[in-house]
C-alpha cells in the first residue's frame, strides 16, 4: 500500500473518532512513532498506532519494537493499538494488556511494501482483547 494512502485512511480514522468524541490529531508526518496523540472520548491524554490490513486475521501482530516505544511514554498516556481489517476496526489499550509472549516472525521491513523481509519480534494478540467498533456486517 503507498503511504499516501496510508495517510489518508489514519486521517480518515482520526476524523470518524473525532466525529465519536475524540479530540485527535493526525502525526504521521511527524518524527513520533504513533499515528495520531491528544484526547479520548473521555478526556485523557492518548497516542494511537494504527494499522490497516487488506485481509483478516484472528490475531492481531504488533511489532514489539513499536510497542517498546509507546510504553516508554509516560504511564498517564493512555497508548492504543488500532487495527482495521475486512471485519471492521480493533482497539487494543495496551496500558492494562497483559501481552503474550513474542515469537519471531518474517515481516516487511518498511511499512511500504518493498519486497524485503526481516525477522522481527512480534505479539500475536487476540481479537477478544479488543474493543471491536465499527464492525463490517457482512461476515
């Protein structure tokens, strides 16, 4: 997928949550390494990584070395992993997630499709830690 699609769809996803409550700003061309930071619906200060997948899995991979990054953030952040699939949207808060082990996995090396892969520790997450919003109905 090209990153200016990417790009679109994280601000499309930052909108439909603003339209829900959040008060979001996108950050992808900035030098962090999340996706959109500011309020939940409830107030509290956030950062969300977002990932957009073109097919469905049961679980759900998060890069451990993204994750690295957004737990070093202060503990009153709350951090989000969102992930949208062909069944619909998926957010993980990582702050209170007991993560399962990692296990080593081929992955892209860029979030731009290139060809080359690398091995990389990754979390294979469980869709019933989700919060599902959004869903598509047609499955």
């Amino acid at each position: 997928m090209e990153l200016s699609k990417i790009h679109q769809l994280e601000k499309a996803m930052i909108l439909l949550l603003n339209f829900e409550g959040w008060e979001l700003e996108w950050t992808g061309e900035g030098s962090e390494r999340w996706d959109a930071k500011g309020k939940t619906q409830k107030g509290f200060d956030c950062v969300i990584e977002m990932k957009f997948r073109k097919k469905y899995y049961e679980t759900k991979m998060l890069e451990q070395e993204k994750y690295n990054a957004l737990m070093k953030l202060d503990k009153d952040i709350i951090k989000i992993y969102l992930v949208n699939d062909t069944k619909g949207n998926f957010l993980y808060y990582l702050n209170t997630l007991k993560m399962p082990e990692t296990i080593k996995k081929y992955c892209p090396q860029t979030t731009i499709w290139n060809g080359k892969k690398v091995l990389k520790d990754v979390y294979l997450i469980e869709e019933k830690y989700a919060l599902r919003i959004n869903l598509n109905k047609s499955y």
